[in-house]
C-alpha cells in the first residue's frame, strides 16, 4: 500500500509527507484491521511533524480514522467484517496502571497515540485493537465523522472539563475543527457562546453556527466569560482570557503543545478571585463512546474540506495558516 509518511522533524512549509510504498498491515491477536475511507487532520499532526511532540519515527501520521473492517486478529470478536469504525488519539493504554483503574486511561504512562507511536490513518490500511474502535453512527458521512473522533470527541471533554452550566457565558479562543463542534453542544447546552479568532472567515462561520458575539482575541466580549476553552496554539491568548474571566471562572487549555511561551501572569491582575487554569491531556474511550452517541443525538454535523491523500502537505499548511473552515479530511479510498 501507499501511505504517506514522515520520515524526520521539519517544518509543514518544506512538505515533510511523503508518498511511500509501505508493507500491508495484518492485525495481530486482538486486533481488527482496518480499510481507511478518509483520515481527519489535527493541529497535534502539526505538532509532531515540527517537533513539538516526538513521533516514533517514520510514522504514518493520523489519528481521526474512519473505515471499515477487512480483517480481524486471532480471539477478536467485538466487532464483525465490514463494521465502519473509527479510531481516535487513544490507540492504546495499559489497562492495569492506577490511572487507568481510575478511569484515567488518558493519562497512563503507557499511553500510545494513534498516528504518532503507531501507525495512523494517511495510508489505506491500518491495525488498531478492537477494543479502541467506535461504531460509527450511522447519520454521518464517512468524511463528516472523520472529525468527530478528535476535534470533537476532545472537544467534547474539554467542555465537560470546563463545568460550565445552562444559561452561562462560555468563551471560544481560535475557531477551528473542535471549536466548531463545541459550539454546537455549548448551544444545544443552553449557554451563550462568544468566539474570539483574528480569522474573519472563522468569526463569520461562528456567528452562522450560533455566536452570541464573535471578535478578535483583543476585542472585549459583551460579559464576562464564566468559562473559557483556548484552543489557539499561541500564549498570548492566556492572559488574554484570563482577563475577561468572570470571578471563580475556569480556563481550560486545549492544544497539546503552545508554539510559544504564554507570557507572564500578573497574580492579582489574572489569578486572583480563584480563577482557574485547567489543561486537557488526550481522551478516554469512554469520551470518544460518550460523544459519538451525543453528536449523533444533537446532532452534531461537521462542516467539512475535503482533500486527497497525497495533498496532506498542502491540507496541513492550509491548517497551520488558519485558512481552514471547520475540519479539513483526507480521502484515502473509496467507501464501500
Ligand atoms: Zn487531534
Ligand atoms: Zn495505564
């Protein structure tokens, strides 16, 4: 098969991906093997292929995966052939860690991500153990729940993590692939949603998906924000949100990696009246299970850019300049 491939640490603009000619995948005790129809891309992608997040080299990057099943491993029987399924970040924990009893499966040291310390979705073909795969619902095209395994199913945690209430302000930094779903279950949550993007085209899609208010980071909201999810891979937006933060109000980090330093807090003037800061580290099956039911319910349905595998440089730099609307997935074969 021909999938493509980072081979070393660069940058998106050099197109780092390369097509290459790759051994069939064949799925081991436990596992399914899977036939990719189309792979989401992610800004956490950008991350590994500049070094932000160490990859294991060469990798096949690719962690929003959605196909159907061809073969399945000695003793796996979750699933029949010909089942879609879709693989997420999670491509593995230990199981028996205190976290993982715990229900922390997101932060076990033994965590594997999918596209990063094994093989992704940016080829034909892919193995992943049967019991970290999702049926997908079946209102959704295959390209329409390619983001709902990460920019949603994350998405999906970061505002459970944020506690936010019914009737509540909720503030939105950056207007990309999660930011767009979250929106729609913030709104289907009864809360008001403000975004904050210096994307003109982002500010108008979130207006269209329900923004009560849509500005720059800089621009002050209408009222002060009960919570905030900062999904922008720059620091200065911290301070920013912090500053508009209601009293007792939570932050929550989204991205894995921040391009930059945040700048300095000033205690009184960012902390102070017990605000909070929270970081969101991967996701949990049950997340990626639980979401997938909500967004089918709401439903939730992504605005997708669609683009052919070998175009996966120019799709991750179109990401990295913002140039993106909602979620941005590569086909890779025909759906059957
Ligand atoms: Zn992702
Ligand atoms: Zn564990």
């Amino acid at each position: 098969m021909k999938g493509m491939v980072l081979k070393e640490i660069s940058t998106i603009e050099e197109q780092p991906l390369e097509l290459k000619d790759l051994p069939d995948p064949t799925p081991g005790p436990g596992e399914i093997l899977v036939k990719v129809s189309v792979c989401g891309i992610c800004h956490t992608e950008l991350d590994e292929i500049e070094g932000r997040l160490l990859p294991n080299l060469p990798i096949v990057l690719g962690h929003q995966v959605v196909g159907r099943i061809v073969g399945l491993g000695q003793g796996a029987k979750r699933f029949k052939l010909g089942d879609r399924v879709g693989i997420a970040w999670i491509h593995s924990a230990c199981g028996t860690c205190d976290f993982c009893k715990e229900g922390h499966e997101n932060l076990c040291p033994a965590f594997k991500g999918t596209g990063c310390d094994a093989p992704g979705g940016y080829a034909p073909y892919t193995v992943v153990g049967e019991r970290f795969a999702y049926l997908i619902p079946d209102r959704f095209s295959d390209s329409q729940a390619a983001p709902l395994l990460c920019a949603g199913a994350i998405g999906y945690r970061d505002l459970m993590l944020s506690g936010i209430k019914r009737g509540q302000t909720l503030g939105l930094y950056g207007f990309g692939a999660s930011a767009h779903l979250v929106i729609q279950m913030a709104i289907y949550r009864g809360c008001e949603v403000f975004v904050f993007t210096r994307s003109e085209a982002h500010r108008a899609l979130a207006i269209k998906l329900g923004a009560a208010w849509a500005g720059r980071p800089e621009d002050p909201p209408p009222r002060k924000l009960h919570c905030a999810i900062d999904f922008t891979p720059v620091g200065e937006t911290v301070p920013k949100a912090l500053n508009v933060l209601e009293k007792g109000g939570k932050l929550i980090l989204a991205v894995i990696r921040k391009r930059n330093p945040i700048p300095p807090l000033d205690y009184s003037q960012h902390l102070w009246d017990e605000k909070e800061i929270k970081s969101v580290a991967n996701l949990t099956r049950k997340d990626a299970e639980d979401f997938l039911l909500l967004a089918a319910q709401i439903p939730i349905i992504p605005e997708v850019q669609e683009f052919d595998l070998p175009e996966a440089n120019h799709a991750l730099l179109l990401l990295k300049q913002g140039k993106i609307q909602g979620s941005g997935v590569l086909k890779i074969s025909d759906s059957n």
